[in-house]
C-alpha cells in the first residue's frame, strides 16, 4: 500500500517547495535552507524537470519531496527528503521509485545522485534500488583571509567563454554540481590561468557571487600540482 500521494512538483509554487523542503531539513546534518530565488535558481542551473520532480502528500500536508535533473542521457536525483516524523515508513523509498520510472519513461540509462557520508538511511535505500558508489567528494570551505604562501610566474584572466572552454576539457564523468552543462546556466562563471618558473602551469574556474566564491574547479596541464594550485589561490586572493 502506498504511503503517500505522489503529485508532480509543477503543481506547487516555488514557495509551497520551499516551506516543505526547509521542514524535511531541519535535522540534517548539514544546513542547507533554501528560499523561493534559491529554488529558481537551482532549477535552472541543474535542469531540474518540475513535471517529473515529486511531492509527497497525505491530505493536504505535505510529508516529503525529491527533484530530477534532466538532460541527454542523464538524470540527477536531488533534494530527496521527508518530514523527520513520517520518515522509516516508505515515503522516501516512494519518492526515489517515482523519479526512477520517470528516468525510464523518458528513456535514459543513467541516473546519479549524491549521499552525505554517514547517512546510513538514504544510503541503504540506494543501494537497495540499484545504486553504487563511484567516488567520494570532499566539500571544503574556508573564511576570507590570506594565503600562506606567494607565487611568482605569470597569471591571465579568462572571460566566461574562456572558463566555460577550459573545463570543457575536464576528463568525465563529473559532478552534476560542477559539470559544465551547470557551470554554463550559472551568472558570473570566471577563471584565470598561471605559468610558474618551473614550467608548471593550470587553471582554475569558479563562480563569484557577491559575497563568496563558489564552485571552484581546477586543473594542473604540467608540472607541479601544489606549486600549481597555491598559485591559482594566491592571484584568486589578490583579486
């Protein structure tokens, strides 16, 4: 039996989500809160299908919901989540198996996600569905301040195009998060390159907001890829 009604998220407004969406979050692990531009913004950057995305609904309150990014031969299952008291009762496990016949509906062969180290319960349920772990992503932040070291050698801003471009030229598969497809929908996408004295030299993409920078990915091409990226943080600094 059924735990719940599945409703497609396009029948909700942006502000419906974010109120269901912050109350299954209020005990995770890490903070996320998301308010109505946030939410734009995510389904834009992420191609999310709001016709194909879900809700979970018993009567009129809402108990959880989960979205689907959509494109070519890929989906991205995002946002899953369930009110803390009605979860451990097949919400979740009806949410999942919803964008999972909705991949198939629209016929693609791939579908990821992420899972935050620790969450037994949703890593049980994926796994139980047919998923396996391809790779372990660490998350970093760091406060404002100085670098430890300076770099001497040579550094040259690239334009959007020039960003877009050069992590065109990452080896796949990638983040949803940062693949370029997601790099590209986002505003104010920049980077720079640096050449050291000793023949090393990189890249570094990222997204600047306007109090913080986001979405940092970097190559080294040759050489050292310490020298290299103590480099690309120290000019990032200095900007």
């Amino acid at each position: 039996m059924n735990p719940c009604q599945l409703v497609p998220a396009s029948h909700f407004t942006l502000e419906q989500l974010v109120e269901a969406y912050n109350h299954t979050r209020v005990d995770y692990m890490v903070p996320m809160p998301m308010n109505a531009a946030r939410l734009a913004e995510y389904i834009h950057v992420y191609d999310v299908d709001m016709e194909q995305s879900v809700v979970a609904v018993d009567g009129e309150r809402v108990l959880g919901l989960a979205m689907l990014g959509v494109r070519p031969d890929r989906a991205w299952v995002t946002r899953l989540g369930v009110l803390p008291n009605r979860r451990r009762r097949g919400v979740g496990e009806a949410l999942l198996l919803y964008l999972l016949a909705a991949s198939d509906r629209l016929g693609i062969s791939l579908v990821t996600l992420d899972v935050i180290k620790g969450n037994l319960p949703a890593h049980t349920l994926f796994v139980k569905w047919g998923f396996h772990e391809t790779r372990e992503m660490i998350i970093l932040r760091r406060p404002p301040g100085p670098p430890q070291h300076t770099a001497a050698g040579r550094c040259r801003w690239l334009s959007r195009a020039e960003a877009l471009a050069v992590a065109q030229t990452r080896p796949r598969p990638l983040t949803w998060i940062n693949d370029t497809a997601s790099l590209a929908h986002a505003d104010c996408v920049l980077g720079l390159t640096v050449n050291l004295p000793c023949g090393s030299r990189g890249w570094l993409v990222f997204q600047k907001h306007r109090y913080y920078l986001t979405r940092l990915t970097m190559a080294t091409v040759e050489g050292d890829p310490t020298a290299v990226g103590r480099a690309l943080f120290y000019y990032l600094y200095q900007a």
